[in-house]
C-alpha cells in the first residue's frame, strides 16, 4: 500500500462526511488506520511504502508531509484508490467516522501518550525522523485501542 493513496482515501473520506481536515489530521488518520489494519491482520498493510516516523508532534509519514498541499489537500477523488478489499475500506471509513471528528491538536496530543509507539521510540534515544517499527503499532493498539470494526 501506499501512504499518498491512503492519505488521499481519507481526505476524499473527509470531503464526504464534512470533515475539515489538516496536514496534521491526515498525518494522524494514516497512523490510526495502519494501526487498525494491523490489529485486523491485514497482511498488505506491512508493505506499507513507508512507516511513520518519528518527529517533534508524533508520527509522521514523510511523503505525506511533503506532498500534503500538492496531493493531498487538493484532492479531487471519487473513490477509494488505496484498495480494493473491503475490509480495508470499512477499516478506512470507520477511521474517518470515529476519529476524523477529533480535533488535529487532541490527535497529536494523543499520539504522543505514554506508551504509544511514539513515545516508547522516542525515550528510547532515537533521533528525529527514526522509523517506528509497525510491531509498535500493533501491540499498542491491541492493548491500547479500540477496534474500529
């Protein structure tokens, strides 16, 4: 999977439940949804084109980052591009629908938990833009997180 096709599978998602939307909720609705489709055991979620990694505000995907406003922002899909399994697409809409309605800030702020992925890479001495192993996702949200399916 690629991480620009998931972010512009949520910002379309966004668009069509009327949520407003940010770099930084983008940023925060991949991390989730990937979450998600591990503790769902969706085995294509581990060819992930690229993990987050670790910034200052939390998990970020570089590419989404940097293609956020070209991409991203203004994207004008009509569907689902990332995927054609329907799992992962009720995975993708519940993310949005439960999550999308959290604010960027409460997103950030909840990423950097203690004990969340982010927080165990980062007091482990790993410097900025380090990746944080999926297997830190995984186990987190199994212990951690509400399944959104």
């Amino acid at each position: 999977m690629k991480s620009l096709d998931i972010a512009k599978d949520i910002a379309y998602l966004c668009k069509k439940e009327k949520i407003d939307f940010t770099n930084t909720k983008i940023q925060k609705l991949v991390y989730l949804f990937v979450g998600f489709c591990l503790i769902n055991d969706i085995d294509e979620i581990n060819n992930i084109d690229e993990p987050p990694h670790l910034w200052p505000f939390g998990p970020v995907f570089p590419k989404i980052h940097k293609n956020y406003d070209s991409l991203i922002k203004k994207h004008q899909g009509t569907e689902i591009i990332s995927t054609k399994n329907a799992k992962v697409i009720k995975i993708l809409e519940e993310t949005v629908k439960k999550w999308g309605i959290v604010s960027a800030g409460k997103l950030s702020t909840w990423s950097h938990l203690d004990g969340s992925p982010w927080d165990v890479v980062y007091k482990s001495g790993a410097s900025w833009n380090t990746k944080i192993d999926l297997i830190y996702l995984k186990i987190y949200f199994e212990n951690n997180v509400e399944n959104v399916i």
